[in-house]
C-alpha cells in the first residue's frame, strides 16, 4: 500500500478530496474518447494530455501493473454516416483511418496508448443487453422503433453531477424534440437504421446506438459496475455524463458509476474561442507540420503549453507560449543531456499529487534546472511525459550532442596545447566563436562543458 495521498477535486461533490481506490491492486480510470470523423484539433488534445498525465501518476504511485485506464473510440456517429456519404469511402475505411490519425497525433504530444481503446462497434452485444435490462426495470421504454431512458424513473437522482434540476435543464437545455418522447428529457439508447446507415438487428428492429450508452456498456464490460475515476472535458459534464450514470446506475442496480468524476476545461487561441469561422481553428497535425507559412511545433512544445494552465481553468493557446515553452524545454535539455534520471523530485511529485497541480509541479521543474539538477530534472521530466525527443533546432538534438561532444573534446585539447606553450590566444579564439553560437563554456580544473542556450546555431556550430 502507498503512503503517497493523491487528492483530486470531484466534480460530483465540487470538492478536492483524498483519492482512495477501490482497489489499490487495479486502480480503474475510463476517460472518454474521441469521435473518429476527422483529425483530432487542438482542443481534443487537452483531456488526452491530462488524462495521460493522470494515468502516469497512478502508474507512479500504485505501480505500473496496478492501474488499468480504458479510452473509447466512439466509431458509430451520424458525423461519421455524413462523412462517408460527402467522401464515397466506407465507413470502416473513414474510422480505420481517422483511428491511427488519431493515435499518431496524441503520440507526438507524448500520449501513452491507454490499456485498452475499445470501439463502440465492438460492444454493440453488450449495449442491447443494457437497454434490455433497462425496458425490463420500467427505466426505458420503446416508441416508433426508438427505445428511450425515463429520465422520470429516476428523477430523484437525475442532475446530482451537474448540479441542475430537472425541470432547469428542460428550461435551459438544448433537448432534441421528439412526438414520442414521454418526457423532452428523456434520451435515446437505440433508434432505428436507414438501409444506407449501419445497422445492427436487436429486439426492436434493426437500428443502432444512441451515444450515452456505449460508455456505459464499454466501461462495465472492461472495469466493472463501480470503478474508480471517471474522466473528459466538461461539456461532456451534461448531457452525456449526467446520462451515462443514469443509465448504468438503473441498469447495474448500483448508487454510483464511478468514485471521483474529473472534468478538464476547455481551450481558447489567443484569447478567443477556437472556431473556423474566426480563422483560430487548428488541428494538433497543423500545428505539429506548420501551418499558414508557420514552422510546425514538436510535440512536446504542445504538451507543455497544455500542462502549463492547470486543468480546471480554461487553457488559451499562443504562438507566444509555444515560443516559451521551446525555449524552456531546450534550456532543460541542456541541463540533462546525457545524464540518467535519478528519483522523481518529492516536491514534483507533491505539486502532482495535489489536483495534478502542473504550474506548481513546472515551477519546480524550472528551480531544478537552475541548480543543475539533472537526475531529479530527468525523472521528472519523464513522469510528466516529456523525454524531450520531439525537439528541433534545425537540427536534431542526438546530432547537436554529438557535435558538442567533438567540440569539448577539440576545446580540451587546444587547452592543454595552451597549458605547454603558456599561448592562450587559440583557446580564447574558440570560446568566442562557441559563444557566438549561442553556447555557454564552462572550464575548470575537472574539464570542459559546453552547453547549449537557447539560441544555439547550428551552423556556427558546423562550421568549428
């Protein structure tokens, strides 16, 4: 058992409290995941981002086999029906694609893969035998093909997470209207198919998923009734959320779905909310290969950037943090090239440990930079997912070290030239031309260290 206290801030009790899993053997996160119609854009980078973060702190503290998160792919969705019909392709070709554009894009931001990615299509079995659950206890009810959850028949519970009557979210939700609908509340768990649509056979025709319930089925199927945190962007908060703890409490005979529910909030660029019609609109591959005349951003720029805003306050994309944050990452670089990771820093680790507080946790990342620090710099660099692989100077960073190396070497040879013939004139010669390629010289008995500041210039550089 680990004496390490994770505290997190509930969305359904609105306060930080100390995380204590269910089972600290298989510490259980289900975080839902993208649907895959297109390139994922900057703002479906963040919970990827936190979350990642998240699992890797579980990971650290309750041990790597000790933690099973599950990430969805929603594979099944009217957009992805649209697509296909615009495109001509088929369906199972648009998601096959947009699947691995996906995975290739959260990568390159240092996403981890989750334990399991399950896809909608594939839980199609177990989301019918929900709702058959659901029609058989009175909380769901078939009209003109559609089988609907009775918001009513549970109506003492509805809107705990959100916070939010019943009667306020009919007056201030955007609900879809429906003659047979017994309540405007009341959601869909299955409707009927179109020949052209998917389509799967179930007791109430051939039709398909409403989107509420496939978390639901997935993450019953994959981490039980009752499992320990339950993640996404808060504008999944209402409806979807809401609905999902609905129909998985009516259906699993359960007081919850999940201990502590996490929301992350949402992104702007440059100060405004992303939209195309405002032209700010981004995918993560614009920015990682440039855009618009733009160099691209490696990845890791892009995470540090989303971690530097804690999560529950709303992230605003600038050129001129990514700017920062490039620097800052070259600056660490310089400080752990060619050095192991040590320990994790304890107070990296507090700062982490506390809401997953990552402008703390960066702070001390910046102090240890500045006492050289580079064990401590390391491993917590790497808890935080940055093993700094993605940057680029104009040239790689295995390549800038590599010439470095050449050069301390040359450097230390000219010196010790310069320590017989008592003639430093060479030595000095080369400390200028080191410097005015943006690296700092360091010399003292022990040796030679150069070090490379954030403007190094690789051609100087080249060129000596």
């Amino acid at each position: 058992m680990t004496e390490t206290q994770i505290r997190l801030t509930n969305s359904k009790t609105r306060k930080k409290e100390v995380f204590t899993p269910l089972d600290a053997s298989n510490v259980r996160m289900y975080v839902c995941g993208p649907t895959v119609y297109d390139r994922a854009h900057l703002g479906n980078a963040r919970p990827a981002i936190v979350f990642d973060l998240l699992a890797r702190l579980l990971r650290h503290v309750y041990g790597p086999d000790h933690v099973t998160y599950v990430r969805n792919f929603t594979d099944v969705d009217d957009k992805i029906n649209a697509r296909a019909a615009e495109s001509g392709r088929s369906i199972a070709e648009i998601t096959a694609e947009t699947t691995q554009w996906y995975l290739d894009d959260m990568g390159a931001v240092g996403v981890q893969e989750p334990d399991h990615m399950p896809r909608a299509t594939g839980y199609i079995g177990e989301m019918i035998a929900m709702i058959e659950v659901l029609v058989g206890k009175g909380h769901a009810y078939e009209a003109e093909g559609h089988v609907l959850f009775a918001v009513d028949s549970w109506k003492e519970a509805y809107g705990a997470l959100s916070g939010r009557s019943v009667d306020d979210m009919i007056a201030g939700a955007r609900v879809e209207v429906a003659p047979y609908k017994r309540n405007p509340m009341d959601f869909v768990l299955w409707k009927p198919s179109e020949a052209d649509q998917p389509g799967w056979p179930s007791p109430w025709g051939r039709g398909r998923p409403g989107w509420h319930i496939e978390c639901s089925a997935m993450a019953k199927a994959l981490l039980g009734a009752v499992f320990d945190i339950h993640g996404g962007g808060n504008d999944l908060l209402f409806p979807h959320h809401e609905n999902e703890i609905a129909q998985s409490c009516c259906a699993n005979g359960t007081e919850r779905m999940a201990q502590v529910w996490l929301h992350n909030e949402m992104l702007q660029v440059e100060g405004k909310k992303m939209s195309k019609s405002l032209g700010n609109f981004f995918t993560v591959r614009d920015l990682l290969d440039g855009h618009d005349g733009q160099p691209g951003v490696p990845g890791e720029v892009i995470r540090y950037v989303m971690l530097s805003t804690h999560y529950r306050k709303p992230m605003d994309w600038t050129a001129e943090k990514a700017r920062q944050a490039k620097e800052t990452l070259d600056h660490f670089l310089s400080v752990v090239a060619g050095k192991p990771p040590t320990e994790v820093s304890p107070e990296v680790l507090d700062a982490l440990c506390d809401d997953l507080n990552t402008p703390k946790a960066i702070s001390v990342l910046h102090r240890l930079a500045r006492e050289r620090n580079a064990g401590e710099l390391r491993a917590s660099l790497l808890l935080m997912g940055f093993d700094l692989s993605t940057l680029r100077s104009g040239w790689t960073h295995r390549n800038r070290y590599e010439v470095l190396e050449r050069l301390e070497a040359k450097l230390v040879a000219v010196r010790a030239e310069a320590m017989e013939s008592k003639d430093f004139a060479a030595v000095d010669a080369m400390k200028a031309a080191l410097v005015a390629a943006g690296v700092e010289v360091r010399m003292s008995k022990e040796g030679v260290e150069l070090v490379p500041g954030p403007g190094c210039d690789a051609a100087k550089l080249e060129a000596l």
